[in-house]
C-alpha cells in the first residue's frame, strides 16, 4: 500500500477534517486505489510533453482595469454565521 | 568568532490599480467595513475570477525597471492553507512561472556600492483585514476577531530578494530604492502607514568565510524602514549571543514589538508548510508577445539610478547629494521644481532641502510633499539672501517659520522686521562697541590666534541679533583690528 494511515491524517488534517480510526483506514484504501489508477500515468514516456497548465485551449482573459458594482455590506453579510459592527465575526485564532 | 549576516527581504507592495486583481470592485483605502466586496473576492462558490490586466503590466513594468527576464508564459496557482481572512481558503498566486525572474537593484552605500540580486516577482491578491477584539488588540488573548474584506482581493506583488543583504543598512537602503523605483514607475504609492508596502526580512548568521547558511528566523511586523533596520540589527544581537553561547537558533517566525525593541516568537515551524500549490483552473494561463514587452521596456519613465546621474552631470552636484535627493521620488521632484525657479547654483538649492528642510520635515515626520513650505518658498528666502536682504542664519528661522505657518519668506521678513543690517555706519558702530567689549580676544587675535576672529563675528552677529550682514562685518572687523 502507498498511502499510509500517517498520510490519510496529514491529508485530513489539512482538510480541517476529523475522522475516526476506521475512517483513516477506509479512505487509506480508497485513495491507494486512486493514486494507482492515477500512476498509468507513469507509464507513459512523457518526457516530450509540456506540463499543462490548463485543460482548456484558452490564454490571455483578461479584463479592463474598471470599477464595478458591489455587493451592498448587508448582503455580503447575509450568510455570516456571526457578524458585528458591519464585519464578519470569526472565533479567536490564536 | 565572527559572524556575517546574510538577509534577504521579502516586498509585498499593494498595486494602485482602480479595481482588485480578479474582480471589479474598488480597491479604495479606508471605506466603510465590508462595502467593496461581490462574490469573487468573497470566495462565493461558483464565481469566476478575472485577471486585471492593468495589474499585469504593473508588474512587468516593475521587472523590466530591475532587469528582471520577464516570463512569456506564465500562470496563477492556488495556495492552498485556512485562515480568517482569506474567504477561500485559498490564496491566487503564482508558483513556478512568476512573471518576473533574476533581477537586480544597485546600491549607492556611503562609502561603497553593492548589487542585491532579485529571485523573483509574482502576483497574488492581498487577505482581509482582521480587528482583534478583547486582549489590547493584539491576536494573542483576543476574545475574537472582525473580519473586513474591503482589502481581500486588492492586487499584491511580492518581490523576493536573493539572500545578498548583509547589514541593516543595506537593507533599508534597498527597501528604500525599491519603493523610489515603485513610486516613479507610478504603479504604487507605497505607503508603509497603510500597509500598502510591507517588508518581511529573513536573517541568519554564519561565520566569516563559511558558504552554508545558518538557520534563519523570518521578521515581521517590520512597518516602517527605521523598524526594518532596527529589527534586524536587534536579530543580529540576539542571533550572536545564541551561538556564541552555543545555543542552537531555531526556525521561526519572530515579531517585532517597536515599542519595547525587542523580537518575540511569533510561531515556530515545527513542520515546514504544505500549501499544495496547484494551478488555478479557474484562471486561464497568460502568454505575452515579446513586442508587447518592448514598448514597456520602451516607455518606461526616468528611474532613480538615471535621475541621479542627472542630477551629477547636468547639476553639478556631488554623488552624496544626488544621493539622497533620489531616494524618494517627492524629494527629487521638489529639488527640480525648485531648481526651474531659480537662477542660482542647484547645490545651494540641494543644501538647503537636504540640510534645514529636511531637519524639519523628520522632526515633525511630514512628507516633503505634503509640508507647508513648497519649492517656491524655498527659491524667494534663497533669493532674499542672494540679494543681502536677509542673512543665512535670519534663513534658517525663516524656514522654521515657514515650515510652521505656510507664509512667504517676504512676509515673514517684513512682517518681523528680519532684513539684514547692511548699513556701513550702523556695523561699523557695532565693530566699534565688539572691540571694546572684548580686549582679551583682540588680544587674542593679534597673538595670531584665528578662532578669536571668529568670535568676535560671533559677538556682531549677536548684537545685531543675527541681522547683520556676515561679509560687511567680516571686512570692518579686519580693517579696524
């Protein structure tokens, strides 16, 4: 197995997510089996070929330097879980 | 043992364009909490980010000012890590293919020049601001914090230099020329009061000779150029101390405190970051034509380096002068102006604003171009005492005055009754009564002592309470003695 129980809690801890000890082992599995499928890849000789950066024939959108409308505050804070004196409120950080 | 420091600075200079790098909305300083937002700079799912383009070119402009090689193609990705103030928990930046690479910037030291290598500039969006409530403000004891997402979004380029920095003062004098070039290629205001130029410095120490670097500690909350070289000259200390004693310095983040002029630990890296860059599918990749790049190149406007050549060959002035009046592009602009109204020597004009004007302008912190006295003013008192009305020393409390009120010069002199005493009869009275007063010094004097001369100029001018004509007095005294 590639993927190890340490990997699946690194990976949910960048996640922010918390999952119990069957879980870790469940997803070690799933995520092996995608890794694998993935690692055809490697096969290949891609040594010729550019990385791509996109996966569509697209450059260059760009837009104007121009000002346009906003949200008005109260509906930018209508889905705020907390808010306070016109501003998001979030937990202590540290 | 002998320890060098190697720092590097990393410059994150928020771009004066009018909208934010992937949306419309205004990038305006100082709006009312969470009023230039829409769905983009909020991370709303479902909302598509678009390049500015205006951005783009600032950044180009701004690598092709520091002989940077400028990408042809080049991405955004994503940086991927959770905190407050960013909506999306991932930040647009750019990863591998930065749009600029491996410039330069030259430094004028005092007494020796040196070159600070440039790795790289990229492009990314500025986080929201974050009010912390409860625990004096400060995020550690806070009960919680406000989340403002006015900034979030607002174009950010981030110059990184090479680890070429090897004392405080180069530091702060390459952070200084980097915001002249700035600030002349008009693509920020770079204002440090409202963090639209940040500085963050990496330093460590090794011994002299030895090629490997030590371990480093990355400084923050470095929020003006005296902070950036006070912080780090206070690292130095500390880091010196630590190894002399044979204390191993360990990688962290510190923060500098200007109040108590100390570093603290702000985290340490236990393990190193894992953003898990990846290119931003959102975002399309950015291909650009050499030509298009050459007419940049081709109007760029003059930068520091050439107007202080300028300044040497077309004004006479010494390399220190030109120095120094290069180093904010307000300074070198305020010298010109004032240098086309006047028809004497520049370098009495550069004497002037880098001596009294600039005395004045750090002690009361004002900006030479927000300041009450204007290069007219300076050019009227300068003429006032080219043509004897007034005397240098009545000059000096007349820019004092100026400095204070905004009057002309003109009107300070008649208004207080400063114009110099030029009458041969009323200083010859005057050179009469100084020796009298003062027989030891003529004594002095005539024992082939010339500090006593000067003196009894000194006793002249003071009763003449500084009004009197310094080369009329100089002349009577000789003649008389």
């Amino acid at each position: 197995m590639a993927i190890s129980e340490k990997d699946v809690k690194h990976v949910a801890w960048l996640a922010r997510l918390a999952l119990s000890d069957t879980e870790v082992e469940r997803f070690a599995k799933q995520l092996d089996v995608i890794l694998e499928h993935a690692g055809k890849i490697a096969e290949l000789d891609t040594k010729d070929v550019q990385p791509t950066a996109h996966a569509i024939p697209l450059k260059n959108v760009l837009r104007e330097d121009k000002v346009g409308r906003c949200l008005a505050p109260e509906v930018a804070l209508a889905n705020a879980p907390h808010q306070e004196d016109q501003a998001f409120v979030v937990p202590r950080i540290v | 043992m002998e320890y060098e420091s190697v720092i590097g600075l990393e410059i994150h200079v928020e771009l004066d364009t009018e909208s934010k790098m992937f949306c419309s909305c205004s990038t305006r300083f100082g709006e009312a909490p969470n009023t230039q937002t829409c769905p983009v700079c909020l991370g709303m799912p479902g909302s598509l980010p678009v390049p500015n383009k205006k951005a783009v070119e600032y950044v180009i402009r701004t690598g092709l000012a520091i002989f940077c090689d400028i990408s042809l193609f080049s991405q955004f990705h994503r940086k991927n890590y959770f905190y407050p103030d960013m909506p999306k928990n991932y930040q647009i930046s750019q990863y591998d293919i930065p749009l600029c690479i491996d410039g330069h910037v030259d430094l004028e030291m005092e007494d020796y020049a040196t070159t600070i290598g440039v790795t790289r500039i990229h492009l990314e969006e500025d986080t929201g601001k974050l009010l912390h409530i409860g625990g004096a403000g400060r995020i550690a004891g806070a009960d919680y914090s406000q989340v403002d997402f006015n900034r979030a979004g607002v174009p950010l380029m981030e110059i990184v230099s090479e680890p070429d920095i090897r004392t405080p003062e180069e530091a702060k004098t390459y952070a200084q020329k980097i915001r002249a070039i700035l600030v002349s290629l008009g693509v920020s205001d770079c204002n440090m009061d409202q963090g639209s130029m940040r500085v963050d410095a990496n330093i460590s120490l090794r011994p002299v000779g030895r090629e490997e670097f030590g371990v480093k500690a990355e400084l923050k909350n470095l929020n003006s150029f005296r902070s950036l070289q006070r912080g780090l000259a206070y690292e130095i200390e500390r880091q010196t101390k630590a190894l002399q004693s044979g204390e191993a310095i360990v990688q962290e983040t510190r923060h500098w405190d200007e109040t108590k002029n100390t570093t603290s630990t702000l985290r340490t890296k236990e393990y190193a970051h894992d953003y898990r860059y990846f290119p931003d599918p959102d975002l399309v990749p950015m291909e650009f034509d050499p030509e298009w790049i050459e007419g940049l190149r081709a109007e760029l406007p003059e930068l520091p380096d050439e107007r202080r050549e300028r300044y040497m060959k077309d004004f006479g002035l010494p390399a220190h002068d030109a120095n120094l009046l290069v180093e904010t592009k307000a300074t070198g602009d305020f010298f010109e102006a004032a240098v086309a109204l006047y028809s004497g020597d520049a370098k009495i004009m550069s004497n002037w604003i880098l001596g009294d004007l600039t005395y004045y302008l750090n002690a009361e912190n004002v900006e030479i171009d927000a300041g009450e006295v204007k290069p007219a003013h300076l050019v009227e008192m300068v003429d006032l005492i080219d043509d004897g009305t007034i005397s240098g020393k009545i000059a000096k409390e007349i820019i004092s005055e100026m400095f204070k009120t905004g009057k002309m010069p003109k009107a300070i002199v008649e208004e207080k009754g400063m114009t110099q005493i030029s009458g041969q009869d009323e200083i010859a009275k005057i050179v009469d009564d100084v020796i009298a007063q003062n027989p030891d010094a003529v004594q002095e004097f005539h024992d082939g002592k010339e500090r006593a001369f000067g003196f009894l100029v000194g006793q002249a001018m003071r009763l003449t309470k500084g009004r009197g004509n310094p080369q009329l007095i100089n002349k009577l005294l000789k003649e008389k003695l």
